[in-house]
C-alpha cells in the first residue's frame, strides 16, 4: 500500500523559478528522497487560479520507508527545508494518505 504525502506553497513572486527547480519531479527534494530504497516519486502541481500557490506529492512505497528515509536522511532532509523557508510565504501540510487497492 503505497503512501503519498501532500504539501501546498504559496510562493514568493520572486522565488517562483527556483521553487519549481528545487520542488520539482528532478529537483534537490527528488534527489534527497531518491538516496532511500521505497521513494516512488514526486509531483508538483501548479493552482490554475492562484499561479504562486503550488501542490507537492511526495510517493512512497510505504509509510515505513518513509519513516525510515527520515531517520536515516534526518540532517539532510532539514538542512534542506531550512535553505527553502525563503522561497515561500507559506508552507502548508495537507496531509499523508495511503492508496487505497480494489478501490
């Protein structure tokens, strides 16, 4: 059962292009994230009526291999989120949710 972890941004105008290289499907989270065995991908979405506020979806194979990426990447994985606080007016966590199969 796959598990998927939802993030929305609204981002500084000036910050739009290095947001979208950094959270995108190749960006530095995509690399920090594809270092652990279970990382499946990610998605960003731009809002179509609001351009500056984007959705993130990071996929894991589990919410163990999730759990175990951050207790194996914990420093990296702040160290980042630290240097990306300028990039965003706001950082909101939507939720992490498990696919549902036969559904």
């Amino acid at each position: 059962m796959s598990l998927t972890i939802f993030w929305q941004y609204d981002v500084k105008p000036d910050a739009v292009e290095q947001f979208e290289r950094i959270y995108g499907s190749v960006g530095d989270w995509a690399e920090l994230f594809g270092r652990a065995p279970g990382y499946l991908g990610t998605e960003l979405h731009r809002d179509v009526a609001t351009p500056r506020r984007y959705i993130v979806l990071d996929r894991w194979r589990s919410a163990a291999a999730f759990e175990k990426f951050r207790a194996q990447f914990n420093s990296e994985y702040a160290a980042l989120d630290r240097a990306c606080t300028v990039l965003s007016e706001r950082e909101l966590p939507l939720g992490t949710y498990e696919q549902l199969e036969n559904y």
